[in-house]
C-alpha cells in the first residue's frame, strides 16, 4: 500500500506542477499561443475521450456488478456538466474576449470564484487519479495523462483570468498553484477512504468514466468545432485521433496487472 499511495502522491504532485504553465503562456505572443492551443486542445479531447471509452468504462464495467455501474458513470457525468456550468464558470481555453464583460471591480470577485471551482474541481482530480492507480498502475498513468492534457490549457486560461484581475504574477503564480495542489489533497483523501472501502473504487472510476465524457464529448469536442477551416478542422481531427491513439497505445505498452 506504501508504494502505491507514493506513486498516487507523484502522480498528483506533478499533475499539480502544471499549473506553473501560466509563465509559458505569458512568455508567447498571442498568435504563437493560439496556434498551440489549436493543437493541444484536439489533443486533450482524444486523449481524455480515449481514456474513457478505452480504460475507465471497461474497468468500470468490470469491477461494479449489475447496472449500477451506468447509474455512476451518469452521475460523473451529470456532476461535471453542473460543475462546470454552475460553479466554474470560466474555463481557459484562451477566450480572453469573454473577459472583456466584466467590469474592473468585479473581476476580482470573478478570480476568486474561479478559484474556487479550479479547486473543487482538481480535487476531484485527484480522487480520480487515485481511485485508477489503486485498479492497475496502467490506468493510473491513462488517468494521469488525461488529466495533465486537460488542465494545461485550463491552466494557462486561469493564470490570465488572475492577471486580468489585477494580481501581479508572482501573486497570481502562487495561488494558481496552491489551488492546484488541491489535486494531491484529492489523491490522498481517495486513498485514505479507498483502502477502508474497498467497492468505493470501482464507483468512482464509473464517475470518472463518466466525468471524462463531458470534458471530452460536451466541453472540448465543442470548442474544436467553433474552427471553420477546412484544413484546420481536418488537422483537428487527426491530432485527436492521435490522442485517442497515445492512450489506446499505454494499454498495450503497460498492459493490466
């Protein structure tokens, strides 16, 4: 058990480091950072929609008995859709002209706010990776990799929202990443509850199956479709392709235990 909450707590704390991608972000111009989020958003939606349909759903299937199993993977997806509709309301993918509503007095409140559901919603996170290592070390690292390709756009849009507000970068750079630790505090709370119960696991890789959905299918594939261009979209759909490609790929590489 030592070993495998280790590999959780690395898994987390990495996961967690990205939010440091802000300064990446800030360093490019505006057209060079567009043109990498075109590519790593299609990237993020085939990664995590491959490690839905590929790992989660199969271990979900497998480790909840009866049709209980399509009531979790409901309910993940259904929690998403209320998390980042109702509580996080701005999500970063490098719309910077919705921010533009709001007046100067308010953004501040606003950053706080978006805080708080980045935190909510990494702490989910990291029961989520928790809860895959404790199935097999590959769909950890499936969880893991999904995670990573979807907080590093969410990321750098969080880091703008706070220097929008007013932050200075140091300041903004800080709370960015002890809001992301909330990932390691999710992990080692899953793995706290998850060796006392032992069925705990497989119901919340169902949620997790059904919560990647969502970001996939309801928040990610939408956003690819805003692109017009021909070319582009077709370029879109290869690198999502190749997404779902890199995850199918990590379970012939790192087969189940």
């Amino acid at each position: 058990m030592i070993p495998e909450t280790f590999t959780i707590i690395i898994a987390t704390f990495v996961v967690s480091l990205f939010s440091l991608s802000g300064i990446f972000a800030l360093s490019l111009n505006e057209e060079r950072l567009h043109s990498i989020l075109f590519f790593l958003l299609a990237f993020s939606a085939g990664s995590i929609f491959g490690a839905a349909v590929f790992d989660l759903l199969p271990e979900a299937v497998e480790l909840v008995e009866g049709r209980v199993v399509y009531l979790y993977i409901t309910f993940g997806y259904l929690a998403f859709y209320f998390l980042e509709r109702f509580i996080y309301w701005y999500h970063g993918h490098g719309h910077h002209e919705d921010m533009e509503e709001f007046e100067a007095e308010e953004t501040r409140g606003f950053a706080y706010l978006n805080l708080l559901g980045d935190g909510i919603h990494n702490f989910i996170d990291g029961m989520v990776i928790a809860a895959s290592y404790t199935v097999s070390f590959q769909v950890g690292l499936v969880a893991t990799i999904a995670v990573i390709f979807h907080e590093l756009p969410q990321e750098m849009g969080d880091y703008g929202i706070l220097m929008y507000a007013g932050f200075d970068r140091v300041r903004a750079l800080t709370l960015n990443f002890v809001i992301a630790l909330s990932v390691v505090g999710g992990g080692v709370f899953a793995t706290f509850f998850l060796d006392t119960v032992e069925t705990l696991s497989g119901l919340l890789i169902a949620f997790s199956a059904g919560a990647f959905l969502y970001l996939a299918a309801s928040e990610l594939v939408p956003e690819l479709q805003h692109e017009r261009d021909f070319r582009r979209s077709l370029i879109q759909f290869v690198v999502f392709i190749l997404g779902m490609a890199l995850i199918y790929s990590l379970g012939l590489v790192f087969p189940h235990e």
